[in-house]
C-alpha cells in the first residue's frame, strides 16, 4: 500500500443513526491519521477519536468516536462509534498476559523502592551513630592528650627533684 492511499473502514454504529462513512489514510505502517467528514456526537458537537483506555477495557486502544464532553457525566451524550474491529481472542489474551506481566514488573518496582527506602533510613541512622562515635572518638583523644601532658609535667618535676637530691648528696 502506497503511503498516500486512502481506505475506507467498516465501522458498527450500535445507535445506527449517525451517518458513519469516514476515511482513513495510512501515515506510515503502525500509525493511521484519520480522516472523517463531521461525525458528530447526539448533542451535535464534532466527535474526537480517541483510544479506550480506561481500566477494564476489554480492547486496550481500540480508537472511538465518543462525545467530546465525556469527562462531565451531566453533560455527556451516551454516543460512541468504534473505528476498530473488536481485538480477536487471540490479541485479547496477549494483551492480557503483557498486563499480567507488567503488574508483576510494577510489583517488584514496588518492592524495590521500599527495599530501598528502607536501607535508606538504615543508612541515615547508622551515619547518625557514626557521627556520635566520631564525637566520643575526639573527647576521648583529647582528654588522653590532656593526660599524657600531666604525665609529662609530673616525669619533668621527678627528674628535676632526682637531680636535686644527687646534687645534694654528691656535695
Ligand atoms: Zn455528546
């Protein structure tokens, strides 16, 4: 298929009074830019085509025309057009099994940030302690210098009596 070349889709409106013929043109081989002449949802606005994406879609990214007030339930109109046909069994149990496999994987993101919030904390608490340690570490070092000076002082004043005496006793 040419990059240009136009096709129309079958859709099913499930309201049957909307005129559903639009066209769509292949932008390159995964997307599609569709191309529609003014469908309009029942409270006569132009209808944007959307992907389903809300939890419990049975066909994840299914496209829809649906009203354009959709997130305001008073407002909104009950419209909605499918564009795609609806997922085979086979690409509904893919998806499915994809969905599985990334709420595990999310799990254990889960799991890991906890993991790590809580060594996290652990680290906190012991660079806590070892800066406590640390301060002991310096009180202690300096009251053992202040000791080792009046060791000092005390071996000087022997010495300094000792010299004393010898004199004393050699005169
Ligand atoms: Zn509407």
């Amino acid at each position: 298929m040419s990059s240009s070349q136009s096709s129309k889709f079958s859709v099913k409106n499930p309201y049957g009074s909307i005129d559903n013929s639009f066209k769509t043109k292949r932008e390159n081989s995964s997307e599609f830019e569709y191309r529609f002449s003014g469908i309009k949802c029942k409270c006569d606005i132009e209808s944007p085509c959307q992907e389903a994406w809300k939890e419990g879609t049975l066909d994840p990214g299914r496209k829809i025309f649906g009203c354009s007030r959709y997130k305001d339930p008073s407002k909104r109109c009950n419209f909605f057009l499918w564009v795609d046909p609806p997922y085979s069994e086979r690409a509904r149990d893919v998806i499915k099994g994809l969905k599985m496999k990334n709420m595990k994987k999310d799990e254990e993101i889960h799991k890991g940030v906890v993991e790590y919030n809580f060594v996290d904390k652990k680290m906190l608490v012991l660079h806590e302690q070892c800066k406590s340690l640390e301060k002991k570490n310096d009180e202690l070092v300096e009251l053992l210098q202040k000791k080792e000076r009046k060791v000092f002082k005390y071996k000087f004043l022997f010495i300094l009596v000792l010299v004393w005496f010898m004199m004393k006793l050699f005169n």
